[in-house]
C-alpha cells in the first residue's frame, strides 16, 4: 500500500517558510537586492533633481537682477516724449483722485429730486465743480446746504442758475463748486 501524506494542521506562513527550498530562499534574497538598489537609484536621482531645481532659482534670480540693471532709467530712453509723459502723469493724477469717497459724499446729499449731470476734480486747487438740475427752487437750495453740511466739503458755492425752457418740466439747471477736504482735515 502506497503511503499517503496526509496532514491536517493549517498551512500558514511558517509552514512554507519551513518546506521553502533553496531557490525560493534565493529568489527572495535577489528580489530584496533587486528592490534595494532600485531604492537607492531613486533616492539619488530625487535628490539630484532637487539640487537642479535650487540651482535654477539660483540662476533665474541672477538674470533678473542683471535685467533690472539693464533697464532704461529715464522715461526719455522709453521712446516717450516729454508733452507724452505729462500727458500720462496728468491722466494718472485724475484716476488717483478720491472719486468713491466725493461720490458718496454727493449721493448722500441728495435726498431731494436734484439730478447730477457733470462733475468734474481740480486737483490742483483741490476743487469740485459740478452741474446739476433740481425741479424747482427749493430742491436747488436744498442741495447746496446739504453739501455745505458735508464735512469733507467747504467753501460750498452756487456759481450759476437758469431755467431750462426748453424742458417741458421747467426745471433749475445749476453749477456749484467746492473745497473737497481729506478726511482728518480741520475745516
């Protein structure tokens, strides 16, 4: 009779760590030196790559000192006249007026049925001047105390009125100009 292998304990690990031959012991063995120097490779290019990446920084920070030193100075070497860079200067100078803030402080006055037409910033003498149309006398007087109570105007002025004609409605077209003040500033 033929002998049977019979066994009925549980086949784990151990069990065939224990039954493994020599060339599974050896595989393993290669397959761990395989994975190690695969790791190291990497590792070695990583880094090799990061000192490539600093040294490029490095390099992009340089050329754009040396380009800074290298630009035009003068607006003359910038192809632009002198009448174009007064141009531009005066443009720049009217963008950078406090338009929000006299806005709001010209909504907030008109609580009334006055209509603001034209608006216009000196800023040289720090001045407003503007065109507005009210319905009648009253709303156009209205307007100018209001704005006369406004703390960021003064010397709050009535330049000059008429009466539309040619409106059906009849109503009071009117200039006025004033001081516009910084907030902070003493009246």
């Amino acid at each position: 009779m033929k002998k049977l292998d019979i066994d009925f304990a549980d086949h784990g690990v151990l069990f065939w760590l224990y039954r493994a031959d020599l060339r599974l012991w050896s595989l393993t063995l290669m397959t761990c030196f395989v994975l190690l120097a695969a790791w190291l490779e990497w590792s070695s290019v990583d880094s090799a790559l990061d000192r490539l990446a600093q040294e490029r920084v490095q390099m992009v920070s340089r050329q754009e000192r040396q380009s800074a030193l290298k630009k035009p100075r003068s607006s003359a070497a910038s192809g632009l006249t002198a009448e174009q860079v007064k141009a531009s200067n005066a443009v720049i100078r009217q963008l950078n007026q406090p338009w929000t803030e006299l806005l709001e402080t010209l909504e907030s006055t008109q609580k009334g049925r006055v209509a603001l037409l034209e608006l216009r910033f000196d800023p040289v003498r720090n001045r407003v001047k503007g065109v507005a149309e009210a319905k009648n006398s009253i709303e156009m007087l209205r307007f100018i105390t209001q704005m006369k109570a406004q703390p960021l105007l003064g010397k709050v002025e009535l330049s000059l009125h008429q009466i539309s004609q040619t409106d059906p409605n009849k109503p009071y077209r009117f200039e006025f100009s004033a001081d516009w003040r910084e907030e902070g500033a003493q009246p």
